[in-house]
C-alpha cells in the first residue's frame, strides 16, 4: 500500500459559483492554497512539497475552466498522483444559470468561457456543459446560489476544519433549527422535534442546550435516552462501511425547531458516544445563537 501522503483539495466549478471565496475560506483553515496552478506542474509542485516543504500537509488548488489543460488531461495526472499516494477531493461549486447571470451582471466581468461579445447565457451553457464529467467526479457538490459570501465561508469552515492529520474517518455532528433550513453539508440529517420542548418552560427558554440546566431537562425524558441509544448504535454499525469505502469525513446533522434546545443536547450527547468508540469528532451548533 502507498504512504499516506499530503491530503489536496480541488476546488472547481462554474465561474461565478464562489471559487476565490472558497479559496480564501481554506487559506484561513491553514490549508496551503494555490489559485490556477497549471496541472502538467501539479505532480512536479507535490514533488517539491514533499522534499522541502514537509510541514505541509493540506493543500487547496482552486482550478477552472481557465486551464483548458485541465479539462483534459486530469483524470490521467489524477489517477497517477493516487496511485503514488495522494489523497485527492474535489469540491464542485456552482448555481442557477439566472443567478450567475446576476452576479457577472453587476459585476461587469467577461465570462471565461465567452468573449467579451458573446452573450452572456451561451457562456454559462457552453461551461456548465464542458464541466458536466468533471462534476460527475466531485467528492462534493455545493449550490452556492443561496449562500451570501460569509455563509459559504462558513460551510467550509464547519466542513473542512474538522479533517484529522490521521488516516482516519472525521464525523462533524451539526445541530441546527428547521426554522432556519437544512444544513447544505449534512450527509444524515435526524429530526428530535417529537421531544418535548424546553422553550415553553419559561424559566428555561433563554438558555441553551449546553446549559447544564437545559441538558438535565432534555435527558431527563426516557424517549430522549431510547433515541441516544438507538440512533448512536446505528451510526456505529455503519461506520466502518463508511471507512472501508474511503469517504473521509461524515456530517450528521441532527435538528429542531430553533437549534438552541434539543437539537444541541442530542448533538452533543450522540457526539460523546462516537468518541467514546475512538472516532474522531467535531461538534458545531449552527444556530445556538440564533433563537
């Protein structure tokens, strides 16, 4: 088996989805990020990486339809840097055409795929069709279409933050509130609505499931216990499919109706349980802060 060496990020996708954001995003998690890096120089660049450079061990390449090569000779560099050990994702960011409409509109800026008298619709078309297979590819597809800038940072801070520096599964548990919408990230999404509330204990409502007060009211209910038991044993049980089928990292996102109550305490509590069995674990509550 080839050595686990550094682990990239391929960031791609339609001009105009967020990529220089993303890229920001990952050089503010201590990745180490490169903008258009031309791919024939990708194997000579890791090369160099791993003999000067060995403090190094994430690397994001943001890559797009700029870099014609790419599209083109890819799979083949990818394929090679694999077989010697890399550990490649790609990140696929994109939107609605009418949304990337907008956002080259008010900006003034020539699409890449077009020229500067082409229209601006044929362009969008002509590069969601050219990076059709390479979505196909991706490790993660994200729309960006409804993300402002600070949302997107935010997604891939949650999602990316919690990667180890070990050979191993990360699982982020992620509580959030209905009422604010579905995390873009998750992979498993649970619902613990049927429990009751402590918002209606007025004595309880400003405080949040982090709270000792809130998490003894929450745990206090046998359907609360029953529920921990039998959804962390199921998480367990299909976890090892997951590592086996190399998937690096998990998202289970477990909601109510704010994210301030339930969703946290069960969060924190499923949390403790997949530490407990040597996972590797992060725990992010989206909208405690919220409600």
């Amino acid at each position: 088996m080839p050595q686990i060496k550094v682990h990239v990020v391929i960031v791609t996708g339609l001009s105009g989805s967020g990529k220089s954001t993303a890229i920001k995003a990952f050089e503010d998690l201590d990745y180490f990020c490169i903008d258009n890096l031309p791919v024939p120089m990708l194997p000579d660049f890791l090369s160099l990486c791993e003999r000067d450079m060995p403090d190094i061990s994430k690397i994001a390449l943001g890559i797009d339809i700029r870099e014609r090569k790419f599209l083109k000779d890819y799979e083949t560099i990818f394929k090679k840097l694999e077989d010697s050990g890399y550990r490649f994702e790609m990140l696929f960011l994109e939107a609605a055409t009418d949304i990337l409409q907008r956002r080259y509109s008010q900006t003034r800026r020539v699409h890449p795929a077009g020229s500067s008298d082409s229209l601006l619709l044929d362009a969008i078309h002509n590069e969601r069709e050219q990076l059709k297979a390479l979505r196909n590819r991706a490790t993660r597809i994200v729309d960006t279409g409804n993300l402002s800038v600070h949302q997107l940072k935010a997604l891939i801070t949650r999602s990316y933050s919690m990667v180890s520096d070990k050979e191993m599964l990360a699982v982020q548990v992620l509580s959030f509130g209905f009422k604010y919408g579905l995390p873009f990230e998750a992979d498993v999404v649970m619902d613990v609505r049927f429990l009751p509330n402590p918002y209606f204990v007025e004595a309880l409502r400003e405080k949040d499931g982090c709270s000792t007060e809130i998490s003894s009211w929450v745990l206090q209910w046998p359907a609360a216990l029953r529920f921990i038991d039998a959804f962390s044993r199921l998480v367990l049980g299909i976890l090892p499919a997951y590592v086996a089928e190399g998937k690096r990292y998990l998202t289970i996102a477990v909601g109510c109706t704010g994210g301030k109550h339930r969703s946290v305490v069960i969060a924190n509590e499923i949390a403790a349980q997949l530490e407990k069995n040597d996972y590797f674990v992060n725990v992010f509550h989206r909208d405690i802060h919220l409600e």
